[in-house]
C-alpha cells in the first residue's frame, strides 16, 4: 500500500511539474502549430502514465495511455520537417512494439525504457528544429518557446536512460539549451549557430540509442 501510494504521488508531482512550467513560457499569442503550445507535452505525460500502470499491473490503462501517446506523437509530427518525420516514425514504431508486449503481457522493462527514451529524444530534436527554422527568420519568439519544450523533452527522457553514455549526451545538450535560453538577447544568426550545433550533437545521440542492445524490432 505505502509503495503504491509513493508512486500515485510520484505521477502526480510529474503532471504538476509540467503544468507548472508550461505556465511559465510566454503564451502572447495562440500558436496554432501543435510544437508551440500545450499538445507537444501530451506525450510526456501519457508515457508516464503508462510507466505508472504497468508498475500496478493495470494492462488495460496502459495500454489506453500508450495507444494516446502515439496519436499525439503522430498529431505532433504533422508540424515537423521530413527528415524529422522519419526519426518520430521510427519512434513510433517502438512504441508499437511496446504496446504488443503490454497487450501479450510479456513487456520487458529495457525495451520500454529504450522505447520512451527515443520516443522523447526524437521529440527534443524535433522541437530544436523547429525553434531553428524559426530563429533562421528571426521569430525569436517562437524559436525560444520551441527551445523550452525541447528542453522539457529531453528532461524527461533522461528518466528512461539506462546508457551512460546517452545519458552524457542528453544532459549536455540539456545544458547547453538552459544556457542558450539565459542568452536569447543574442544575434538570430548566433542563436541558429548554437541550435544547429545542439542538433547535430543530438543527431549523434539518436544514432547511438539506435546502437544500443534492444529486442526491439519490426521485423
């Protein structure tokens, strides 16, 4: 009973901390891109829902929250460029894989944390590229709105890493997002420099989860 209710509380301080943060980004407009605004957190949240509910053995809340955590990765990706759509349907793929060993009650935790942390990982990159192409036409705005989901994205992907080496990576990377972010006054063309570093480092990073041992195939 204590364990169970440790991990209610563990979920909902979760949803409060990203409720919290959400609030605190500069909402002046209403982005009807669903990476600038409030949908692009979804995923987060259904995948830690879905952690939570296979931890209490509910397979068919986890399962639901799985099966909607791919619909809003899939409503994401339809504001993302084309080499990022081919990253988030990789993604989406794994997740999938997920969803068959939950539903046949043979999941294996690395393959979930593996699944979640790419799922999150592609998310953080889509999210830098975004904030990219809108630094590139000096939207800073909305780059710098981008950038902050990136960051959230990738804060809780870390949650998942098992790898010290990714786990090097997405910490850098966090980093360098929180330092750029306390530099926004910056030139737009200096702003895209560092953006476009932070995407070819998670590029490298996506590359190597690819690397690490999983069961997990479509194949």
């Amino acid at each position: 009973m204590k364990l169970k209710f440790l991990a209610n509380i563990g979920t909902l301080l979760f949803l409060i901390s990203i409720f919290y943060i959400i609030r605190l980004f500069d909402h002046s407009y209403e982005s009807q891109h669903p990476t600038l605004n409030e949908h692009t957190m979804s995923p987060d949240i259904h995948l830690n829902n879905v952690r939570h509910y296979t931890r209490e053995v509910d397979l068919n809340r986890s399962l639901y929250h799985l099966d909607q955590a791919i619909q809003s990765i899939q409503y994401l990706e339809s504001d993302v460029d084309l080499n990022t759509s081919a990253i988030v349907d990789e993604a989406v793929e794994k997740l999938i894989f997920i969803y068959e060993e939950i539903k046949e009650d043979t999941l294996v935790s690395d393959d979930m944390n593996h699944a979640f942390e790419f799922a999150l990982t592609s998310l953080s990159l889509a999210e830098l590229r975004v904030s990219e192409r809108y630094a590139e036409s000096n939207q800073l705005d909305l780059s710098r709105v981008a950038l902050k989901y990136s960051k959230l994205h990738l804060k809780h992907a870390l949650e998942y890493a098992k790898n010290d080496n990714a786990t090097s990576y997405e910490k850098h990377v966090y980093h360098e997002i929180d330092s750029l972010l306390a530099h926004y006054e910056d030139a737009p063309v200096i702003i895209t420099e560092k953006i476009d570093d932070m995407i070819n480092e998670m590029d490298s990073l996506i590359n190597l989860e690819r690397q690490q041992t999983t069961r997990i195939t479509m194949n």
